[in-house]
C-alpha cells in the first residue's frame, strides 16, 4: 500500500475518516429534522462518493450537468436524481430523454416558460412524462423566479403543457429570513389555487445547521460538507479537522526571505475568494498567507509566520473552495492516516454540458 509522502506533487488527497463523519453528520442532521438528504455530487463528482452518501440515508443525489447524470447512471450511483440546470436545446432535451427512461426519478429545475416549452416538445417528442420544479431566486441573484406571485403564474402555465409535471419549488441558499417569507408565500399562494406542492428542495452546506429555521422543507441539497474547505470554516460551518481535502504541494523556491513558491498553481488551486481572506491555508503554517498564482506557480507570503518552510519541503494546503479543485484533478487520493487506501478516477470530472 502507498504511504501518503511517496504521492508525487501536486496530489489531492481526501481523509477518508473525515469524509465518513461529514456524511455522517450532515445525515444525522436532516433525520433529525425529517428532511431528505439530496446531497449535491458537483463537490466530489465520483460516484463512489455518492454511494457512500446514499447507504449512509441519502435518498438520491443533485447534479448540475447532463453530463454529471449520465456518468452517475452509467456507474449505478443512484437512480432518483435532480438535475438543477435549465435545460435547452434539442440536443441535451433528447439525452435528458434518454436518462428519464433509464432511472426511476429524474427531475429538473426551470424556471421560465422557454424552457418549458421545450421540455414539453421533448416529452411529446419522446414519449416521456418530465417532472420539474419551479427555482426561486430567494435573495442569491442568479437563476430563479422573482417573487412567489411569479412561481404560482409559471406553476399554472406550465402544468397546462402536455407531458409536464408540476413537482414543486426549489431555492439556494436557504439561509435569509427573506428566503422564508418568499416560500411561505408561494406555498401560501400555490396551496390557495389548489396546486399540490409535494417537494420544497432547499439548498447549501453553510445553511445546513440552521435547517431547523425552514420547517416546510422536504428535501436538502448540501454538497461541499463532504469535503469542507476555508470558505466553510470562515462561514462558521465547519472547523479545520472537518477539512478532508488537502493540496499536497512542494516547496519550490524560496525567492525571498518571506516569499515562498510551491508547485500547485491556478491549474490545481482556485482563486475563488468569496467571504475568505487570501487563496487557502498551509496546514503546516497557519500564519502564511497564499497570496496568488500563476497557472504552475503557488506563491505564499511568510513574513508572519515564525517558522519557514525548506525547499523540497511538501506542504498540505486547505483550497478556498474544493469543489473547483475536484474539477481540475483526473484522480483523488483517498487516505487513512499515511497510508493511501483508494484512488478514486475524478468520472465526472470536465462534464459541463
């Protein structure tokens, strides 16, 4: 079995250990809350993963992409799916076809009539039934219904066309008080033009303590809890031991006294900030500052940190958000101690489409 410190660098390793009680707290968080646990696969994107999320209490799983249902269908990861991503054109309505047939549950998000219309056309076309939910914007600013007088107008339109069928609503995050009143009152409005609304999917690992707060949902549709990164430790989520995944990089040149350049540039890491200072932490070196990079180069600042790295020195860093991360890697390590178990293929790693 392979020791941890022979992985030649850049790698990325995940503690198998703390990916298990990540699971395993966030599953024990929504049974106590009689919420299902839909966990979002664009975090790990390998469909190993998902099983274990899955035999832990998980229902089923998120995707984004096509793409991503189609490699965790080919690996029999799950077979009651929601896909999060509007979907258009032909060509991906006939694939999005070609998976409803394969599964016992495929469901999709929209929210506009154009993308409903063409759903329709598909289903009329292929002879499927396409569940969908209605995506709210809840405060995020991104993709969404305005205002819950705009889900029940879409909800009504769309149930009129052939072959569509109204699942319910969907938001994220679900964490703002506004997040609440918008769903009270599209449930409040849905339910007073009898339109049955069986599934409220919320969203977020950050929100995921505060689930409590939003009683009327069914299901919840949390993806980074599994690996946890410094966005989620500056968000109050997660603490530094609920961090699985590490950049293992080697300290390449020390320029400067307090410049430091490591082997795990822009094509490993992610700039990505968000609420976080700085581009990531250095386990070993908690008072060095990652500073930035170039597409092979990782540069950190030390001059607050009493101790300093030797060149050839391997480093574990903490990526400000690990989902990036996942995406630029063809494989993951999984670890136990120092030793390598698992080597787990990225397989939907690149699936955009």
């Amino acid at each position: 079995m392979t020791r941890v410190s022979d992985l030649d660098t850049p790698a990325v390793t995940i503690d198998l250990d703390v990916v298990e009680a990540n699971i395993k707290r966030a599953q024990d968080i929504l049974d106590a809350q009689g919420i299902a646990n839909r966990p979002h696969i664009k975090t790990h994107k390998i469909p190993a993963l998902a099983k274990k999320q899955i035999a832990a209490g998980a229902v089923g799983i998120t995707c984004q992409k096509l793409g991503e249902v189609e490699v965790f269908a080919d690996a029999g990861a799950a077979d009651d799916i929601l896909l999060t991503y509007n979907i258009i054109g032909e060509s991906k309505t006939e694939r999005l076809a070609a998976l409803i047939k394969r599964l016992k549950r495929l469901a999709v998000v929209l929210d506009n009539e154009v993308v409903a219309r063409g759903l329709s056309d598909a289903a009329k076309r292929y002879g499927v039934d396409i569940r969908f939910l209605i995506e709210c914007d809840t405060g995020y600013g991104r993709n969404g219904v305005q205002s819950p007088q705009a889900a029940l107008d879409l909800a009504q339109a769309t149930m009129k066309m052939p072959g569509l069928q109204f699942e319910g609503l969907m938001t994220f995050p679900t964490a703002k008080p506004e997040t609440r009143q918008y769903l009270e009152r599209a449930l409040q409005l849905l339910k007073g033009a009898g339109i049955p609304v069986p599934v409220v999917s919320g969203g977020g690992s950050p929100s995921l303590k505060s689930v409590a707060d939003f009683p009327f949902l069914t299901e919840y549709r949390a993806g980074t809890y599994i690996y946890n990164d410094v966005m989620q430790v500056t968000a109050g989520a997660a603490t530094w031991d609920d961090c699985a995944l590490r950049v293992r990089a080697t300290v390449v040149s020390c320029p400067t006294q307090d410049r430091v350049i490591f082997d795990a540039g822009s094509k490993v890491m992610t700039y990505e900030q968000y609420y976080a200072k700085g581009f990531g932490r250095i386990v070993e070196y908690p008072d060095a500052e990652v500073t930035g990079f170039s597409e092979e180069h990782g540069n950190a600042d030390f001059s607050k940190s009493a101790k300093k790295p030797q060149i050839g020195e391997v480093v574990s860093i903490i990526p400000n958000h690990c989902c990036v991360v996942t995406n630029m890697m063809d494989e993951v390590y999984g670890i136990r101690g120092d030793r390598v178990e698992e080597v787990f293929p990225v397989a939907a790693r690149g699936k955009v489409r």
